[in-house]
C-alpha cells in the first residue's frame, strides 16, 4: 500500500512524498509525516487525500489494506464513473512531466525505500487482487 500512496501522490502532485538527497529522504520517510497543508494540495479534493494518506501511513499494522482502500469514497467514485475528465487528465499530466523532470537518484531512492516499506502481507494481498 506504501507503494501506491507514492504513486498517487506523484500522479496528483507531480513530485515524490519525501524530496531531497538520499540521506535526507531517508530521514524524512522514516520520522515525517507527509504534509497536506502545503499549497499543492489546494486541488486536491478531501478524500484524494484522505486515501494518499491511509497509503502513507509509516505504521504497517495501521496502515489500510486493499479493501480497506476499496471502501475509500474517492476510488468508489472512480469505480461508478471511471470517464476521467478533460481537467483531471491535464493535471495528471503535468504531475508526470513535473516528476520526469525530477533527479534520477531522488526517483530511484524513493522506489527503493518505497518496496523496502511494503510489508509481505501487503504485497501477498496486491498479488491476490490483480490475480
């Protein structure tokens, strides 16, 4: 679930959770939380960050499962209507173009550190889902 809280987080926001050199990142995800009240996160509706956030959560006991995440407002929307709006489309789009431009050690670090957090549990129920 770690795994796909970085990847929403980055198609919403065109940039990684946790920014900087390795040492910092390191550092950030292990005792930072991640910060909504940034001005990014002005179009960002509730619920998209209310669902990054339980993917995010640095605790794995605590942190929401894949049905869990099922029941989450903002995916089943996303599963009554899946026709993805002209504005939502441009804004994705800009959030890849933001994160390709993004350093290629800050991406690597970050999917390092994203797949040492996912727990085995976690990876058994995503590999259950997409079988």
């Amino acid at each position: 679930m770690w795994s796909l809280g970085c990847i929403a987080y980055i198609l919403l926001l065109g940039k990684p959770p946790y920014e900087g050199d390795e040492s910092t990142m390191v550092q950030n995800i292990m005792y930072k939380e991640v910060d909504i009240k940034e001005k990014d996160w002005i179009h960002i509706t509730p619920e998209a960050q209310n669902f990054v956030l339980k993917c995010l959560n640095r605790d794995a006991a605590s942190r929401a499962s894949v049905k869990d995440l099922f029941e989450e407002p903002w995916i089943k929307r996303w599963i009554a209507d899946p026709v993805v709006q002209e504005r939502t489309a441009l804004v994705v789009t800009d959030a890849l173009i933001s994160f390709r431009k993004a350093g290629i050690l800050q991406t690597g670090v970050l999917s390092f550190l994203t797949n040492l957090l996912a727990t085995e549990e976690e990876l058994e129920e995503l590999g259950e889902m997409f079988k």
